[in-house]
C-alpha cells in the first residue's frame, strides 16, 4: 500500500496533466466525423474516476473524502453537470462568434496543432488569473467567486463549482477575445478539456509531489493556502496552473504563517455555507461582504431561537 501511495503521489499530476490532456488531444485532432468527439465525454469521466481513485489511495486529508459527512455530493454533481454544458456550449458557439468577427488571421492556424494549444492555455491562464485575482478584489465580482470558496473542504469536484455567471464571464474575458483572433474550434475544444482537468488537479484532495515542478504550479499545497479562512491570508496564488503569473504580480506565496488543517477552509464570515445547489445559486444576491452572515444561513438552536423570541417580546413592551 505505501508503494502504491507513492506511485499516486508521484504519478498523479503528471498522468492528468500530460497524459489525460494529450489522450484529449489525440481525440480531437484524430477525429474524422463530429461524433468523434464524444470519446471526451468518456475521457472527462475517466479523470473524474481517477481523481476519486487517488484521493482514496493518497489523501491529503482523510476528512475531505467523507462525502456523506459533508452532505453536499449533489450540488456538486449538479455544478459539474452545468459548468461542463456550459463549456461545451461555449465551443458550440464559436462558429457563430467566427462569423460576427470575420477578420481571422491574426491566430498562427499555420503552427503546428499543439503549440496552437499550449499558446491559448498560456494566455488562457493568464486571464483567467487577471480574472481570479480581480475577483477578490471587486465586490460584485467577489459575490461571485464566494460560491467557489464558501465550500469547507477542496476534492476533485470543487474545481467546477463556480456560479454560471462567474463562468460566464471567465469564458468572455478569458476564452472569447481567442476566438475572435482566430482560434480554431478543435484547438478551443483542447482548451476547454485542459482548463477541466487542471480545475480536477488543482482541488483534488491528493497528496500531490510535483518533484522539480514545486513551486512552479499553483496546485495542491499552494491552492489549499488560497482557500484558507484566515482573513486576508488566502489572498494569493490565482494561478489557474502556473504560478508564474502569481510571481509577476506580487501575489505568490510559497507557504502558510501556520500549518494547514482539515477545517481551514471556507470562508471566515459564511460558516454556515449552504450545501443545496439552488442557495449557492441565489447566494450572490444575498450574501453582502463584511456584514456578516445572512441570516437564513445561521444555524440556529432552540435555544437561540428561543432568546431571540424573547428579545423581540421585550422591545414591544
Ligand atoms: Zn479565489
């Protein structure tokens, strides 16, 4: 068991990140008719397995993989099923957006296929993490993101949860202007998988040893510390995969102040997140940064309740 753990450690990243990823674009780039496609829905849920599989055999916390215990296995299902529908809808629409900006040209479709990916990845990332670190800073915007970091534990399924208009407004800033230069529909259906799978590996509860890469991606150790309710303290690493935008910016942080435990994360002012897809749905709308909980979030017991009544009993007198 402890050489497997080790084999999971070791080989997990690089089997999603380079394995997965190429086995996509194999998919894509060997397809003959539309159907052909489809072989990534089967790709997508083979990831999903293995994230799972690995988070049984070589867990960062063992908390984390008790889904009953945190009772919120079907809005993140529910999330996966409406981020993945919106990604695949996004790509459907690129004919359309090819046709409302048909000056194309500016996209280099004579480079090879796959550093045509491995140049939207790039600045996909970049924008991304404009997006994710902006998101922190702008309320309206943070009201959004809220919904991704509400969750009080990270797993293979949290890299998805994001509010649709959050997503929305990803796939506009950070995916739209590629199209309009030019990127191809095979290249942006790449993408849209590569950008799947780092979102798995980034939350996935594995222990996960990059080797000669620590540091450089924003995965594992170094996502958990963006997570974090302490404070301000989490406000670092946006990174969707490199983190050398992160060391550009001024925003990369290496290590927390205090070790990291099961319970850290979430966020300091919403203990009672709400586990129902709909509630996360509506959150934004709700929930109003620095004023505390709303309060058909709070748990309240009978007893508080009951001082509560009181309370306003008194103030009538
Ligand atoms: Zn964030």
């Amino acid at each position: 068991m402890a050489s497997l753990r080790s084999i999971v450690r070791y080989g997990y990243a690089p089997f999603m990140l380079l394995g997965m990823t190429t086995s996509a674009y194999w998919i894509v780039t060997s397809a003959r008719t539309i159907y052909d496609y489809f072989w990534l829905a089967p790709l997508l849920a083979l990831a999903y397995g293995t994230a799972f599989a690995a988070e049984r055999i070589a867990p960062f916390f063992d908390e984390w993989n008790d889904h009953s215990q945190h009772g919120d296995t079907r809005a993140n299902v529910l999330h996966t099923i409406a981020y993945e529908w919106s990604s695949l809808t996004g790509v459907l629409l690129i004919p359309l957006m090819v046709w409302l900006f048909p000056f194309q040209g500016i996209w280099p479709t004579a480079w090879p296929q796959w550093c045509q990916v491995v140049l939207a990845f790039l600045i996909a990332d970049f924008a991304f993490m404009m997006i994710h670190y902006l998101s922190h800073r702008y309320s309206p915007l943070w009201r959004l993101h809220a919904v991704h970091h509400g969750v009080g534990r990270l797993y293979g399924f949290n890299g998805v949860i994001r509010h649709p208009l959050h997503q929305t407004i990803d796939m506009l800033v950070g995916t739209a202007p590629l199209v309009i230069l030019g990127m191809p529909q095979d290249v942006a259906l790449v993408l849209g998988v590569v950008i799947t799978i780092t979102l798995i590996v980034q939350h996935s509860n594995v222990d996960t040893r990059l080797g000669p890469c620590e540091g450089h991606l924003s995965i594992g150790r170094l996502h958990h510390l963006h997570h974090v309710n302490w404070g301000t303290e989490g406000d670092c690493n946006f990174g969707l995969l490199l983190t050398a935008w992160d060391k550009m910016l001024g925003t990369f942080k290496a290590a927390p102040s205090r070790p990291i435990t099961a319970r850290d994360m979430g966020i300091d002012e919403l203990p009672n997140f709400p586990k129902s897809f709909l509630e996360q749905l509506i959150l934004p709308f709700i929930y109003k940064p620095g004023e505390g909980e709303p309060a058909r979030y709070q748990q309240q017991t009978p007893a508080q309740r009951a001082r509560a009544l009181d309370k306003g009993f008194h103030a009538a007198e």
